[in-house]
C-alpha cells in the first residue's frame, strides 16, 4: 500500500507544514528568547543570554501572585462558572412549554443568538457604552431608581471594574452554552422523565437525577472549553479595561502584550508566555484525555 | 384549520413529554414569562444599541435620541475607514480559502483512512484548538521583523490561515463522519483515482459542511484583534478591528463613529450567523467553537 502511505502524506503535508510553521517553530523560539534579554528596539543586534533570571524575576515578583488570581479567579473561574449556570437556566427556560404554548420559542433561540454573532470587540465597545460614567444607560437606570446617587463610573472603580468585566465576557458567551445545553436536554429520551413522574418523583428530583446527569457529558465540554478560550483570552480585558485602572485588572495575557511592546522587554515577555503555556499544558492533557476518550472515539 | 388544530396537538403532546414542566400553574407561567422577557431583553437590548446609535448624532447616547443621520457613516468612511475594511476583506477571505482547502485534505485523510500517528497528529491538530496564541506573538513578531513580514498582508493571512485551521479540520472530520464510505469505495471500483474521489465525489456531497465551516472562519478572522495589533502598525495596513477602537481617543470618545463602525463589523456576522449556528451547536461541534 505504498501508494496510500504517499497519498496520506501529501493530504497532510500542506496543513501540518502551516501549523507548525505557526504553532511548533515559535514555541520554540519563545523558550530561546526566554532566555535572553531581547528588547524590542533593539531587535538587530539580538539579546544576550541570561539563564533563567526572567522567570526567577517573574516568579518572585509580588505582582506575579496578583496576575496569577486575576487570570485563574477573576477571568476564567467566575466567568466560567457564571456561564455555565445562567446557560443552564436559559436552556431550561427555552425548553419550557410555557414558551412553545405562547409562541415564543422561536423568538427566544434566535434572540439569544445575537450576542453570540456579536464580535468580542464588538460586545466591549457595547459595554463600555452601556456603563459610561456620563451617557451610559445602566447608570440612567440606576439614577431613575434611587439605587445611587451618582455615576458610577464602571471601569474606573475598583469595586465594579471585575464585575463589568466578567458581564461582558458572560453576556458574549451564554448563548453557545445555552443552545448547546438545549440541544443535549432536547434529545434526553422522555420515557425517563415520564417513568420518573409516574414513581412520583417531584421536579427536582427529576432535574436532579435525570436531566442533570444527562447533560453532564456536554457541560463538561462546555466548561473545559470555555476554560481554555477564557484564560487565553486577551481581547475582553485589554479593550475593556487595559488592564487598569494601574494594573488592578492585568491578566497573564495582557501582562505578555505590555511586557513586550509597552515595556519592549521581548526576552522576559517570553518567559511570562511559557509559565502561562505551561499552566493551560496542565488543563491541556485533561481537554485531550477528555474529548479523544469520550468525543472522538465514537464519531471516527 | 388543518395546520392550527395540528399545532395546538403537538403543543398538548409536548407538555405531556416534557415531565419536568409539566401542568404550569399560572405562577410559574408568570415567573417563566418574566424572568424570559427579562433575559431576552438583556440578551438583545445591547446589540440593538449599536444600530440604533449608529444613526444618531452622537451615537445615541441619552438625551441626543432625535434625529435619523448617516453623518456617522459618512465620517468614518471620510477618515480611511474603507482602507480597514478592504484590508480585512482581502486578509480574511485569502486566509479562509487557504485554510479551508488545507482542511479539507486533512479532514478527509483523518476521516477514510486508518494509519500510524493518526490518533496523535490529530490530538496535535486540537492542541491547537487550546493554545493561547497570545504566546505566538513575541517569536512571531521577531521572525516577522526579520522577514519584513509585519506590516504586510502575506503576514497576516499565514497567521489566520494557521489559526483557523485546527477547528476547521475537527469541523470538517466531523462532517465527513455523516458521507457515507460506500460512496469512496464504489468510485474506487469505478475506476477513479483518489484525487478524483476527494474532488469530484466526496467534495460536492459536503459542501453545505465546507461552507459552514468557511464561513464560521471567516467570521473569526474578520474580528481578530491580538495580531493584527502586533504585527499592522502602519495607517494603511491596518484591518477594520483596528480601525474601530482608533475612534476612542484618549481625551474624547466619538460614539458616532464608534457605533457606525460597530454596526459595519458585526453586519456580516448577523446576517452569515444565523444559518450557520445550528451547525455549530450540534453536540460534537461544540468542542470546536469559542
């Protein structure tokens, strides 16, 4: 079969040339650079080796526990989680017959799909808009209401620059874990739910230990993949916030920007990129082991 | 009649199934209809924002609601924004054919054929589903300064044809799943080669998926933000993700503009979104969107 062993290579080659070209090449070029003190302006004349005096500076910076609790907690944890929650309430919501009954099913699918087609870049312009200290709407709203008796000023404040944040990126988000969540609760089999309301088990019984282990397999997924895009996601809060107000809201992903083309310090930029790389290669064996075990086995 | 009386049936049977709502009482129909409004509003609301401001001096924020203008538009397009949106046309539709022909060559290898490394050269094409690209951009910055490659479209479209291709590649193997084998296995008996089985057999039955997933890469490379960023530094270069935030200054923000262009970069994903989300949501697809 020599000549299908010739026809696999050459179907693969174009792709795998490309991605390793992109991804293989400058991964390792970032571990060299880590190990120098390349700066940006002076990229001619090349950096001179350090040893690992980057990662040792990086590691034992106070700033680095900061960052490290913005990305896991702030950034991916609570977004994550908000997400999964809401989504699952709306998948409820949308699989309700009180819907279908007034007609609004349909209506609801294809409203909740418009954040989703909204662009990340897109849904922070929104936002930065919708909380302006001055013009904003949800401080109109706020003000008509008595809930405060000045503008907050959303981005701005300590108090509320994360929780804006986290509503961006929650808001963007949901409808993918929404419809996907309906999908899956749609094709739970109903001789299960029926079987279970005929030995008189209440709702929550039912949504407990029918629909719930059901969907489990899909909310898995879900959250593994909002964890990865979540952590490496540097648009929400460089557009939202640059990482300010000072550096209260920086993230690893912003933190490698600044370093390398604010601060132009390319070699200890790279250093910060491979502890983060390091950090997701953890969650990375997990998403492989998952998604090859349970997903791909069965589809090829 | 048919159909209404029809309907109202398949209504009835519906609340019988769905055990977990079944028999609302007129609190919970309440509870069930507010708390939706509530969300739906929230869910659309902000979108809707965008169009409305871009039509409204000022970007329709409060107190400046009256009026119907295309200032907005016609300002941004004065100021070089046409310049953005052609550099992100040609960018994204090059890198989107380049990357979705590669993938339909793997796809198709990945999903006909069983051979050594299969199970690992895949694992590595969805490590590249995870990986955060924002660690690319220093090495790539460098090699792309060496090559004189920033500030160029050949840069950008090798960027976004290497990141779309992973997800493009799980898309396509998935799909390839649904055509069936007895179809490569009668041609081969006809006597067709296997260019000829990809290309004029197995490509024409899949090219609802094809399309799906090109589109669905397009969109991702038409909102990129991080290399464009790094690597378009010059006016002339620069895609309309750029151009967008341009329009916040650092003294004043022109929410005019900023809405108009808002409005021009999410207009393409509204209208090409809606058919192809049902694709995306179906369980294996799933793992492959952000």
């Amino acid at each position: 079969m020599r000549g299908e062993r010739r026809f696999i290579a050459l179907m693969l080659a174009p792709a795998f040339l490309i991605l390793a070209a992109f991804y293989a090449y400058p991964t390792f070029q970032n571990a060299a650079i880590s190990l120098t003190d390349l700066s940006l302006l002076k990229l001619r004349s090349g950096g001179s080796f350090v040893g690992l005096d980057n990662y040792r500076e990086f590691l034992t910076n106070p700033e680095f526990g900061h960052l490290l609790f913005n990305t896991v907690v702030w950034l991916t944890a609570l977004s994550v989680v908000l997400r999964i929650l809401i989504g699952l309430g709306m998948a409820l919501l949308l699989d309700s017959p009180v819907l279908a009954r007034v007609r609004l099913s349909t209506a609801a699918k294809l409203a909740i799909l418009i954040p989703w087609a909204t662009p990340p870049i897109v849904a922070v312009v929104i936002w930065r808009f919708l909380l302006d200290a001055q013009n904003g709407t949800v401080n109109a709203i706020l003000l008509r209401l008595h809930l405060v008796d000045n503008p907050v000023a959303f981005f701005a404040n300590l108090a509320t620059v994360w929780p804006s944040v986290v509503t961006i990126i929650v808001w963007n988000t949901v409808p993918l874990v929404a419809l996907s969540l309906l999908a899956s609760l749609q094709s739970i089999p109903e001789e299960l739910n029926e079987a279970a309301a005929l030995d008189g088990a209440s709702r929550w019984q039912q949504l407990r230990h029918i629909t719930l282990p059901f969907l489990m397999p899909t909310i898995t997924v879900l959250t593994l993949t909002s964890v990865f895009s979540t952590f490496n996601n540097f648009v929400y809060v460089w557009l939202s916030t640059g990482a300010g107000p000072g550096t209260f809201t920086n993230v690893l992903a912003t933190e490698i920007y600044i370093k390398a083309f604010v601060d132009f310090r390319l070699g200890y930029s790279s250093a910060v990129g491979i502890v983060m790389a390091l950090v997701m290669a953890v969650f990375g064996i997990v998403y492989y082991r998952f998604v090859t075990r349970n997903e791909l086995q069965e589809s090829l | 009649m048919t159909a209404l009386s029809l309907d109202v049936g398949a209504g009835r049977a519906r609340s019988v199934q769905r055990a977990f709502w079944q028999r609302p009482r007129p609190v919970t129909t309440l509870l069930v209809l507010t708390v939706t409004i509530v969300a739906l509003v929230f869910m659309v609301y902000p979108s809707i924002c965008i169009f409305y401001g871009s039509f409204k001096i000022g970007g329709g924020v409060l107190g400046e609601t009256s009026g119907f203008t295309l200032a907005n538009y016609r300002r941004i397009f004065a100021s070089g924004f046409v310049v953005y949106t052609l550099n992100s046309l040609v960018i994204c539709a090059s890198a989107t054919l380049v990357s979705t022909f590669v993938s339909v060559c793997a796809a198709y290898v990945f999903s006909r054929f069983r051979f050594a490394g299969r199970r690992v050269l895949f694992g590595a094409v969805l490590l590249g589903q995870v990986f955060p690209w924002i660690v690319l951009v220093n090495p790539l910055f460098v090699a792309f300064a060496k090559w004189n490659l920033t500030n160029s479209y050949a840069g950008m479209i090798f960027c976004y044809t290497a990141f779309t291709i992973p997800f493009s590649v799980y898309l396509l193997t998935g799909y390839l799943a649904t055509v069936p084998r007895s179809l490569d296995e009668a041609a081969t008996i006809d006597g067709a080669t296997r260019f000829q089985i990809v290309w004029r057999i197995v490509f024409p039955i899949m090219l609802p998926g094809i399309v799906a997933t090109a589109t669905y890469a397009f969109l991702l490379c038409w909102t990129e933000y991080l290399f464009a960023l790094a690597f378009l530094t010059q006016t002339g270069m620069k895609t309309l993700p750029l151009g967008l935030y341009q329009f916040f200054g650092d003294d004043r923000v022109d929410w005019g503009a900023i809405m108009a262009a808002s409005a021009i970069a999410t207009l393409p994903t509204l209208i090409l979104f809606l058919p192809l989300q049902s694709k995306l949501t179906s369980g294996l697809a799933a793992g492959a969107v952000k």
